[in-house]
C-alpha cells in the first residue's frame, strides 16, 4: 500500500542557510507519526514545504499519490491536507462559533454554499467540537479574547470541523498549560481514532511525543538524524546527543 | 424592546424621512439625494475596507466608470455620441422626449453599474492577488491614471466633459433623481445587509482578521476578494451614473475621477461612522455630509481647513467609528451579547 505522505528527498535553503537537505519521510493512512528535532533544526520548514507555502529547491512529496510540491496552499487544503501554525492563527474579531462556521470544508458547494445563511450549515458540528476540545463555555466570545492555550485549543477545532484526511500539527502542546497536556494528548489520539485523522506532529516535549506517536522521525541541523518505533529514538544515542547539545 | 425591533425601527425611520422629504424639504432635495449616494460610497468602500480588511484608494475609479457608461448610455441610444461630445452637448439637435429620456435611464444606470464591475473584475484580477497593503498602494494610483484616460478621450469629450442629457421640461429631475437615490441607497443596504449573513459574509472576515490562515484552510481567498470587488462597483458604478445626472455634466477630473474629494471622503465616512459595521457607514456619511455641508456654507474660505481638522480628529479620537464606540458602551445595542446567545442556546436545547 501507497503512503498517505510521501516526501522524498526535498531540500530547502534560505539564503545561504540550509533548513532541509535532502529530508524523506512517510506517514501511513491512521497512523500518528512524530517529527522532532532541537530548535532549527528545520521542522517547520518541512511543514510549510508540505503544504505548499513556499516552493521547494528539489525532491518531491506525494499526497493520495499525487505529486503535490508544486500546488498552492489552498489547493493542497482541498484536497483533505491540513495543517496548524506554532504561531497560532485564528481569526480574532470573529467569535468562536463564527471561527468553526467558516472553517467547514466547501470542497463540493463552490461558490454558492457561501451564499447560504452562515447557520444554515454545520451548527451542531461546531458546538461538538468545541466542546470535544473544551471550549464549548467560550463558544461565543471573540477567538482574540482567548488565551494562547484556548485559541491552540480552536485552531485544533477548526481543523477537525473541515475533516481533512491529514492532519499536520506545528507543536501543539506549546503554551498550554501543563495541566491541561495529557487532555490534549488524549483528544489527538481521539481525533485519530474515532475521526480517523492521520497525523504527523511537530512536537519538542519528548515525554508527549513518546505518548503520542506510532512512528518518530528526528531532524537535526536539516537532516534525517533517525527514524523507528518510540522505543527506538529513546535509545537512539545520535538523537540523546543532538538534544543535549542542543540545550 | 429587541435589538430586531430596532434595527427594523431605524431602517422605517429613515425609509419614512427618505420618502416624505421632498414635501418636507423640498428646497433641500438635491443635497439630500447626495446624502443618499454618499451612503452608498461609504456602504461600498466598507464591504471592501471594513469587512473585507482590503482598504482601497481608487473606489471612485468605478464612480467614474459608471457615471460616463450610463450618461454615453443614454446618449448614444439616439444620437451619434462622438457628435453629441463634439457639440459639447449642445444646440437643438440633441433633444430627447420624455419616453426617450427615461429609457435611456433605464438603460443606462444598468450599464453604468456592469461596465464598473466588469472593470472591478478585471482590475481585481490583476490585483486583488496581492495582500491588502500592496493592494491598497497599488490602488492609489487608480484615480489619477483614469482620470488622465478620460481627459484623453475625445469619445466622451475628452478635458472639456460631457454633458448628460438634458430632460424634457416636463419631468422634475430633482425629485425624480432624489427618489433614484434613495432607491439604490435602501437597494445597497438591504443587499449587504442579507450578504454580510451569509456564509461569504464570514469569508471576508476572515480574509480581513488572517489571509494566510483563510487560504490554509482551503478558502478561494483571491475568488472571495475578487467577488466582493465587483459587486462593491457595481453598487457604486449605478451610484456614479445618478450622481452625473445630478450634476448635469461630468468632468474627468473634478467630477467623475475626483480622487482627492470623493474618493477620500468615503473612506472617512466608513471609517468616522465605523468600519466593518452595517450601520456605521450609514451614519458616518449622514454625519460628515451635514458638516461638510455646514463647512462649505459657513466657513467658506476655510472649509478645506476645517475638513482637514475633522479627518484628524475621526483618526485620532474616534478609530473605531461612532458603531464602534457605541458597540464598545452598549453591546447589547448592537448584536447579542455572547450571555443573550448562550440563553437562546439553552432555550433552544431545553
Ligand atoms: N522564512 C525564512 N527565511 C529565512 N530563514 C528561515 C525561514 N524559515 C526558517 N528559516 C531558518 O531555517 C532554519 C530552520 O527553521 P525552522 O524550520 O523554523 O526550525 P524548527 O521549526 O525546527 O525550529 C532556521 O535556521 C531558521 O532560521
Ligand atoms: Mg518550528
């Protein structure tokens, strides 16, 4: 069987910094796969290169099958591959509800489910969801009023409501409150589970990645440092050594 | 009484004074059928700059276009309109009776308004790719190269204008213009009013609050902005071809590509009455064309200086506009509060 995710070989440089050098990767259909690496090391790169946000310099990635470096964002949005931003996006004069509303998928409508009542679709679903990543109390209130942890916990939200097949998270768990991790955690495994959502997360706190994923790949400096099960990059002593020289 | 009740209260108000006016102020009428287009400026210049976060500088391109397509309209369904520029729309061979004059509105305004939007979609095309501050740059420039254009074309009369056909004696312009203006301003009002409900209504805001997150999540952003950009002119493309009527000649310059005035004042009515609202447009240009008008009444000499003052003291003191401040102190006035829609929620689940 084809991979979902199929990246192979893909550099990118900025100028005269190197952010992926020849970086492949695969993500199975349902699987959660993981990519961590220290600060730099070129892992957001990978995702905006992914979803088409910047042109790559060489190599190419397949999605479904299809060849898709060279596709506009919103292109590789529609056809069911999503991400977040570590930066956290979300549209704040715009209320929680109205956030959700708009970020259902109009893959099939065109331009004229746009010209629909904004509740005439996806009311219910909206409220589900936001309550499945607890924010259904603040359901009205506007997203720029929340919390940094609250608006990640919308973005989150806002993903699921336009059922992507695949899901690309840039660090999710970053500035939520601690407490609040292992719920988190426990929601992505739900939203693969029973939304049967692929993952692939971005994640620098190994303790939730090791929780989290099926699969690790770990970037250093650009490159593919190692790859395997969570047990494997635990002991991984080239991954233990980028780390801690790291920090 | 519900915030419904109001919004529907305000809008038999003014429908009420917009139709009794004429026996009202009957001295007043054409001033008044310029507020009413002026509505109609600021309503469209905020579709794009309040709701959308687009702020264009070159809005009044489509003013212009719409006032030469309609006015060449109604020329040309009868009489040669090289010949009608050339005589400056002069002598006793361009006469037009009551039957032709007001087919050639009724043509023309129709015309006026798809010759601008068919501008807006070409122009959009080109330049709506871009973010909103290189579009607003881009846009600066619009006026002043339409403008030079018009003022080069002997077509429609080149630097000398062009006059718009002169009515039978018979029909009272004056009211029947009003009641035109009144028309489209209500026509404006309503339709955004039902477009800014819609789903596309929340695209905007959303191109407005974060493109890059809109395009993320698959929106055919360019599409959206393209789309608002057309029926923006084409609003404000039937607004130009009344207002030339009204004024009875169009200049390429002072009049119909009249960036400096026209263009800038409604921008400074959506933003004093407040941008991204539904009303705010409304009242913003109610406000600033009565103090325009005072301005221009009592501080003759001066006026140019006391508008100046104004716009400083809209930025400066007002950024959210008069809806704005007005949201910020009662809430509850102006869309249900996130307490009201939780109860209907509750109610609705119960
Ligand atoms: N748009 C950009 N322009 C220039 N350099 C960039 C840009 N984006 C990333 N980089 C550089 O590429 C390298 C990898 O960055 P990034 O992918 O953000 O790392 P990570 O997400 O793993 O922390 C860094 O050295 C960063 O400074
Ligand atoms: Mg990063």
């Amino acid at each position: 069987m084809q991979p979902l995710l199929d990246v192979q070989n893909v550099s990118k440089a900025f100028g005269g910094v190197i952010a992926n050098k020849n970086v492949s990767l695969k993500v199975e259909k349902g699987q959660i796969a993981g990519l961590i690496g220290p600060n730099g090391s070129g892992k957001t790169t990978m995702f905006n290169s992914i979803v088409g946000y910047h042109p790559v310099d060489s190599g190419q990635i397949f999605f479904k099958g299809r060849e898709i470096s060279r596709l506009r964002v919103g292109a590789i949005a529609r056809l069911g591959l999503l991400r977040t931003f570590q930066q956290t996006r979300i549209y704040g004069k715009m209320t929680c509800m109205e956030n959700m509303l708009i970020s259902l998928p109009d893959r099939t409508g065109g331009f004229s489910s746009l010209l629909r009542s904004r509740h005439a679709l996806g009311v219910q679903r909206a409220k589900d969801l936001l309550e499945f990543v607890g924010l259904y109390s603040k359901r009205y209130l506007y997203a720029g009023d929340l919390s940094f942890g609250q608006q990640k916990l919308l973005e989150f939200a806002m993903a699921l409501i336009n059922e992507p097949e695949m899901l690309l998270l840039d660090e999710p768990t970053a500035g939520i409150n601690p407490t609040l991790i292992n719920g988190l955690i426990d929601r992505l495994k739900r939203a693969n589970k029973e939304l049967g959502i692929t993952l692939l997360v971005i994640e620098h706190n190994m303790r939730v990645i090791m929780n989290l994923a099926d699969h690790i790949y770990c970037l250093a400096h650009g490159e593919m440092l190692a790859e395997g099960s969570p047990e494997d990059i635990r002991n991984d002593s080239r991954v233990i050594d980028a780390y801690l020289g790291a920090h | 009484m519900t915030r419904k009740s109001y919004h529907l209260l305000a809008m038999l108000a003014l429908a009420a004074i917009g139709l009794a006016a004429p026996w009202l102020l009957p001295s007043y009428l054409s001033q008044f059928s310029k507020l009413w287009l002026f509505i109609v400026l600021a309503l469209t210049w905020d579709l794009m700059g309040g709701q959308m976060g687009y702020n264009s500088f070159g809005n009044v391109v489509f003013f212009g276009i719409g006032m030469y397509a309609t006015a060449a309209t109604q020329v040309a369904l009868y009489y040669p309109l090289a010949a009608y520029t050339a005589a400056k729309g002069g002598g006793t061979e361009f006469i037009f009776n009551t039957s032709q004059f007001f087919t050639g509105l009724a043509a023309g305004l129709p015309v006026g308004g798809l010759a601008a939007a068919i501008a807006a979609l070409a122009l959009g095309l080109i330049i709506l790719g871009m973010r909103g501050h290189y579009f607003a740059i881009a846009t600066l420039g619009l006026a002043i190269a339409a403008g030079e254009l018009a003022a080069g074309w002997d077509l429609i009369g080149a630097g000398s204008g062009m006059v718009t056909p002169t009515p039978p004696d018979s029909i009272d312009t004056t009211v029947l213009f009003y009641y035109l203006s009144l028309a489209l301003a209500a026509l404006t009002f309503l339709f955004l009013a039902w477009l800014y409900s819609t789903r596309f209504g929340l695209a905007i805001n959303a191109i407005r609050d974060d493109e890059d997150k809109a395009e993320a999540m698959g929106h055919h952003t360019t599409r959206n902005k393209v789309v608002a950009w057309v029926i923006s002119a084409f609003f404000l493309g039937i607004a130009g071809g009344i207002f030339g009527n009204l004024s009875k000649f169009i200049d390429p310059i002072d009049v119909a590509f009249n960036g400096a005035e026209i263009g800038v004042w409604m921008i400074l009515m959506a933003i004093l009455g407040g941008k991204g609202t539904l009303w705010g447009p409304v009242i913003g240009a109610g406000v600033f064309y009565i103090m325009k008008e005072l301005f221009w009444t009592y501080l003759l000499g001066w006026q140019r200086v006391a508008l100046g003052l104004l716009i400083v003291i809209i930025v400066v003191f007002f950024p959210q506009g008069i809806v704005g401040w007005l949201k910020e102190r009662w809430p509850g006035r102006f869309g249900p509060t996130a307490e009201e829609m939780e109860a209907a929620d509750a109610k609705g689940e119960a």
